[in-house]
C-alpha cells in the first residue's frame, strides 16, 4: 500500500535520521518553534548558544545570522510528528502547546544613510486666454443652456 503510494505519485523514500525522538521530551520540558530558513542545516546549530526572549548574532559558515524570540502568548497547539524508535509504528502524532518562536533570519550590513536632496519647489505659470468652459455643455454652452425665469 505504501509502495503504491511512492510509485503512483512519484516519491522518493528519504532515509535522513530524525534529529529529534518521542522520547528525547518530556512532559514538562518547553517546546520552542525555530522558524529558519532553507539554506541553513538545523544540524548547523549544534553548540550554539541562544538566550530566548533576547536577540542573538551567531555564525554559520561564513554568513552572519540574527535571531529574534518572542514567548508565546496563544492558545494554539502545534501536531507535530516523532519518531518512536520502534519498528511496529514508528512515528506517533502528539499535540503540543509551543513556549515560544525563535526566527533566524539573515543579518544584513548596516543601513547606509542616504540624504535624498529634494528638488526646488518650481511652480508652473498658470496658462492664459484659456476659453470658459461649462462642466457639462463645453465651450459653446451658450445656445444648449436654457434661462428660467423668476
């Protein structure tokens, strides 16, 4: 049944090692969300040192990367899947209520400040010997517009 999934919709079998197990957590251990982005290896922050609640700046290779956290205030519980480590069902769908979002996001150079001169203040002449015009009859309104008496 499985087979004929990857076949019929052309899927390859990943065999990537998970990085994290069912029974590497805890009940009572926080769960932080990293939001990272797709050229980073998340095997890449193995050592590093993050306060959360704080902004960091750490290294990857020769990239300079930032983060920002923040602690979560909702109600919302993430579904996320884990290995078991067993080989009769080995993954276990569980819901849990996230501590918090960490997003990494490259660091950019400093902003260079750039004084944008604004041009003169230059009025154009108002056109003369420019016709009368009615808004709705035109320039020869003076036949189609019909006098009312008092």
């Amino acid at each position: 049944m499985l087979e004929d999934l990857f076949h019929n919709e052309n899927l390859t079998y990943d065999t990537t090692e998970a990085n994290l197990n069912l029974g590497d957590i805890s009940e009572d251990e926080e769960i932080w969300v990293f939001d990272i982005p797709k050229t980073i290896n998340p095997k890449n922050f193995k050592g590093q040192s993050i306060k959360l609640g704080k902004k960091n700046n750490f290294q990857v290779g020769n990239e300079l990367y930032e983060t920002c956290s923040s602690a979560s205030d909702s109600k919302q519980h993430l579904s996320l899947v884990f290995n078991t480590g067993r080989r009769k069902r080995p993954y276990k769908t569980i819901n849990v209520k996230p501590a918090g979002c960490v997003q990494v996001r490259q660091k950019l150079s400093s902003i260079v400040d750039i004084d944008l001169v604004s041009p003169k203040k230059a009025s154009v002449p108002f056109p003369k010997n420019l016709k009368l015009r009615h808004p709705l009859f035109g320039h020869d309104y003076r036949d189609k517009v019909i006098s009312v008496e008092k």
